[in-house]
C-alpha cells in the first residue's frame, strides 16, 4: 500500500475512534483587542458549544492577539476574530463573528451536511 494512502487510512481511522470515543474538541479563538465583533465571536461561540457540546468534551481557548501576537504569527493569523478546530481532525478555520450557526456546526462535524 501506497505511504500516502497508508497515512489517510490511518488519519480516518483515527478520527472515528476519537469521534466514538467521545473525543474532546480543542478549540481556540483569536480575537483581536475587546470590540463589538470580538464579544459577538465570543458569545456565539459559547452560545453554540453550550447547546451542542457536553461540560468536559471541550477546551476554549480564547486568544488576545494585540497581547499575545506570537500565538497570532504561530496560528498564521491573517484576520480577527478566527476560530480553530484542532481535535478532533480535520483542522478547521472559521473567520468572523460566528453568527451563521449553521455552517459552524457542519464545520465542527456536530450536524451533517445533509441533516
């Protein structure tokens, strides 16, 4: 079997283990300084995990980037407010307010695409 081939299998495997086991989602929000489209990010955000995710299953982590502008340059921060899914995989990137609820649910894999 192909290395590459051989690696996505066991990425995809590896995510529906975590996915089965109850992975915990690692979360991380860059916001940039205290404004009205950072405070929106984060209540959506936290509006979206109390209603889908369960105490424990997450980590939030949420990222000044006026103070910490190290993480900014690490995350390859290009604009604020951005959300990153780092676990479960695939990674994902969300930039804005978060207010279209819908799309960040398929994008954490909570809803389907079909569902």
């Amino acid at each position: 079997m192909d290395e590459e081939v051989e690696n996505k299998l066991e990425e995809f495997e590896e995510t529906l283990e975590t996915r089965k086991a109850g992975g915990k989602y690692i979360l991380r929000l860059f916001v940039a300084g205290i404004n009205p489209r950072s405070i929106k990010a984060i209540e959506n955000l936290r509006e979206l995990i109390e209603e889908n995710l369960e105490e424990g299953n997450y980590e939030l982590e949420i990222i000044d980037i006026y103070q910490r502008p190290i993480f900014a340059k690490e995350g390859k921060i290009v604009a604020a407010p951005t959300l990153i899914k780092e676990l479960p995989p695939p990674i994902r990137r969300f930039v804005g307010d978060l207010s279209d609820k819908e799309k960040l649910l398929i994008g954490l894999d909570l809803r389907s695409r079909k569902g």
